[in-house]
C-alpha cells in the first residue's frame, strides 16, 4: 500500500492528544495452545527477500517525508539505560520529551506541539521521571525482571515489576528467559508471561524476546505467540544490548504473528522495534512495513513504539533540513 499521497503533515500528528490512552481491549491472552505452537514455521529465504526490498520501495519526499518523520517522533521510547544515568539526566531527556522538536521548526513546518511516546528507564529512575512529566500525559516505562539478562531469581523479578508499577511507571518492558526458547519449554516460557503479566496489574507489558539470542526466525515467531498467549500488550525484538538487535527480518516474523493472533483471537498486540534503529531513514522503512503489513491502526503510540533515543536527533536534523534546505550540526538538536 503506498504511503504517498495518502498522509499530510496535519494527519501525522492529529492523533498527539491520543499519546498516553489506549482505546483498544487489552490483549486478555489464552491458554496455551501448542498444536498452534508447534505449526508455526517460519520460511527464513523467503522473510529475508520481503524484508530486503523494503528500503528501495518506499520512498517519501518533501512535505510527505516530514509528515511521516513527525509521526515517528510520536511513536518514540525516549530511553537511558546507563549505568551512570543521574537525575539530571533524566530530567532532560523528560524535557525533550516534552518538547521533542524545536520550537521554531514545528512553526515552519505548520505542525503544533507534539511529544515522544514515552520515557524509559531503571527502577530508581522512576520517580524522577514521573515527576518530571506530571501532568503531560506521557507514561513512564521501566525495564524490569533482571534487565537485560533476566537472569535473577524468579521471585525478584516478579517482586521488581511490582515495586516499578508501585514507584509509577504505567509501561513494564520485562525480558523473557531466553533459555525456555532454546530448549523449547513451551510450557516454562508461557508461565512465565503469565506471571509478569499478573505482576503487572493495570500496566501494560512488553515483552522483550532478546530476538538476536534466540537462534532462528521459527523461535522468534513461537516465542511471540506465547507471550502474546500469556497477555503480553506488546512484544519487542530487543534490550538494546545484545550483539544484534532490531532487524527487518526479525520484524517481519514477529509483524505476522501479531496479524495472526490478531485473526485467530480479535485482540491487537503491539510491537516495538528496539536497538539499532537511530537514522531517520529507517524508521521511515518500519513505518511502512507496519502499514503495510498491519494497517494504519498500528500507527499510533498504543500499538506501535519505537525503542531508541539517537533516532529522535537524526529526525529532527532532517526536519530542520526540510524548513532551511541545509543540515545543521548534531550538537543543535541534543536529547540530553
């Protein structure tokens, strides 16, 4: 579907005051199904083809290419996960979140005040960040269950997304036990998710799958299902931190077995590409693979996210690039 001629820049981020409300069911889960489990295959020749025309298919200019930039800044995890992250850090980072995108530019361009989707980060940072967005509607996420390894004991992981939603994220990005995965426990895994999930209470819960420690595209895509299963309300490729991170192909399996969950159950789960993903250029790609692959309703910050904090300066550069018709210096649009 293309993504020319269909979207203008007022289109983009009418949805803004949309940003921290979902207006969908929340994905209930299942039981555990594994006849469905054990059909899912996962033709990796032919997901890395689709996923390899991607880039050189799409392409949007002028006016269209602002608009859709502007909406990937709405659709933005704005993350520090350091361990030399400081209150003061956080505190500024909750300001561009705030104010994303110069003033001056969204003037040019027409557009009115947009945020970020989210601020995500530790446990001790919560506080921090929940007061430094009061009253802007914007959630707070928090990784938790021993990020980014999920290696601690079961019951501190459990005890520790109880004690974020209890300091005021609304948002747990949990890491699941990439060793049910490998071994194909099934069964381990789906409890697991459940138990987060229950942990969670009226928090939302992504489910980070570690994709580039999981082995093949056929894991990636059972290892979806059963957290979806379990009442995950959105899964994501990535901590961050392995050695690779959000792909195409990757995306393309998990993209579908949201499509088919969505099918066989009528719940919407989210997805949220993280790691790797810091050019304007490629968000604009992910963009149009959601849309194409999805539809527009997995557009908006309660179905779609990105997890990354070097993209939101690529995006504005390229915004300013679209006002002055020059790139301006990196140092101009600082996130921190």
């Amino acid at each position: 579907m293309p993504m020319t001629q269909t979207t203008t820049i007022e289109a983009a981020t009418a949805q803004r005051d949309q940003l921290p409300q979902v207006h969908l069911p929340r994905n209930e889960g299942m039981e555990l199904d594994m006849d469905w489990v054990a059909r899912v295959q996962a033709n990796t020749s032919a997901i890395e083809r689709r996923a390899a025309t991607l880039p050189g298919r799409r392409s949007v200019k002028k006016a269209y290419q602002a608009a859709w930039l502007a909406k990937a800044v709405t659709l933005i995890d704005l993350t520090t996960l350091s361990g030399d992250d400081t209150a003061g850090r956080v505190r500024r980072l909750c300001a561009k979140a705030r104010q994303p995108v110069r003033a001056d530019i969204l003037d040019a361009l027409g557009l009115p005040a947009i945020t970020t989707g989210a601020v995500c980060v530790y446990h001790d940072m919560i506080e921090v960040a929940v007061e430094a967005l009061e009253g802007t509607g914007i959630p707070v996420a928090a990784v938790s269950t021993g990020f980014p390894a999920g290696l601690s004991p079961f019951h501190l992981r459990v005890a520790e997304i109880e004690e974020s939603v209890k300091a005021g994220a609304k948002e747990i990005d949990i890491v699941i036990s990439r060793r049910h995965v490998l071994t194909g426990n099934w069964q381990a895994l789906y409890d697991e998710m459940k138990a987060f999930r229950a942990a969670c209470g009226e928090a939302h819960v992504k489910a980070i799958l570690a994709t580039g420690e999981l082995g093949t595209l056929r894991n990636v895509a059972r290892a979806s299902l059963i957290c979806m299963m379990a009442g995950a309300d959105f899964i994501k490729t990535s901590t961050g931190k392995e050695s690779v991170n959000a792909t195409l192909p990757v995306s393309l399996t998990m993209i579908r077995a949201i499509r088919e969950y969505e099918a066989r159950t009528g719940f919407k789960v989210g997805y949220k590409p993280a790691g790797g993903i810091s050019k304007a250029k490629d968000s604009l790609v992910y963009l149009s693979l959601m849309k194409e692959e999805l539809g527009d309703r997995w557009l908006q910050p309660d179905l779609f996210r990105f997890g990354a904090s070097s993209l939101l300066g690529d995006i504005e550069r390229q915004l300013e690039h679209h006002v002055t018709g020059a790139y301006s210096a990196g140092y101009r649009h600082g996130i921190g």
